[in-house]
C-alpha cells in the first residue's frame, strides 16, 4: 500500500503555477468574483487522478474538486559528444472546492 507521500513528489512553484493559485474570475451570468484556488504537484507517473485527489485530501485536510494530469516530456541534453535526456515526468493541476485554500508559503 502506498502513502499519500509516495504519490504528491514535490509542490511545484513557479509564476505561472503561483498565478493559478490565486486565480479570479469573473462570472458572466452574474458579474460576480469567485476565486478559485489551482495548486500544481509533481506526481508519480503510474498515479491515477483518484489516487492524487485522496493524497492531496489527506495531506493537506482539504477538498478536493478536480484534478489534470499531464506527461511532461524531459529535455534533451548533451555535452559535446554525448546526447542524453532528462527524465519523463507527471504533473498534476489539482482544484481545491470553494472555501478551501492551502497556503503557498507552507509548501
């Protein structure tokens, strides 16, 4: 059996996933502001997306609405002669549910 630790890697935190976390949008029915709150995590690539949502659950005591998952491809490399290429890995785009929200800084 795997723990919620053996499945979230690592948090990702870079602009673009710091700007997803304090996401607002505007609803055009209403008018009104809703945030919402995405958070980005480095996965284990043979995770399932109900997998990740129990661990994010878990770990951070929060509730979860939706979870993306994505392949990202490793960069190639090479030092002269030699070619090699970064290791494939998986991200997962996780949306927390109204009212709920994980603070940036404890990451």
């Amino acid at each position: 059996m795997r723990t919620p630790y053996d499945i979230i890697l690592r948090p990702i935190v870079t602009e673009k996933s710091v700007r997803l976390a304090n996401l607002e949008v505007k609803s055009s029915k209403t008018k009104e502001k809703r945030k919402i709150t995405k958070l980005t995590f480095e996965v284990a690539m043979d995770a399932t997306k109900p997998e990740i949502k129990e661990a994010v659950e878990k770990i951070f005591g929060v509730k979860v609405e939706k979870v993306n998952t994505m392949i990202v491809k490793g960069k190639r490399k090479g030092i002269r002669f030699l070619r090699g290429k970064k290791r494939d890995w998986k991200k997962a785009i996780v949306t927390l549910k109204p009212g709920y929200e994980i603070d940036l800084e404890k990451l």
